[in-house]
C-alpha cells in the first residue's frame, strides 16, 4: 500500500509541475534597452578647484543667556 501511495505521489507532483511550467507564458512586452553608459575619460574635464570663502567659525555666534520670568 505503501508503495502505491509514493507511485501516486510522484505521479501527482509530476502533473502538478508540468501544469506550471504550461501556465508559463513569455512576456510579450519586453522592456526597451538601456541606453549605453557615459564613457568617462581620465584627466579629462577637470577644473582645477576654486577657493571657496570659509564658513563663520564659533567666534561669530552669540547667546544670550537670561533668566525667564515667569
């Protein structure tokens, strides 16, 4: 008995795979291709790089430290 419930095990899972590789179906909209990628050469296009003015330091900012009354 045993045997004939492997035999029919197998069997099913058998019909069960081949009814979803069926199910399948290509994709007849197929995504355009990517366009090539920007070809980068070296030393080329560099700018040599500009003295940016610095930021103000701590120096520049206040607080005002008081009491609130309230």
């Amino acid at each position: 008995m045993k045997e004939l419930q492997k035999i029919l095990f197998a069997f099913a899972m058998v019909i069960g795979l081949s009814m979803a590789v069926a199910a399948q179906k290509e994709d007849p909209k197929k995504p355009p291709p990517k366009p090539p990628p920007p070809v980068i050469k070296p030393g080329e296009g560099k700018k040599p790089k500009e003295d940016k003015p610095k930021k103000p330091g701590m120096a520049f900012i206040a607080a005002k430290i008081g009491t609130n009354e309230g």
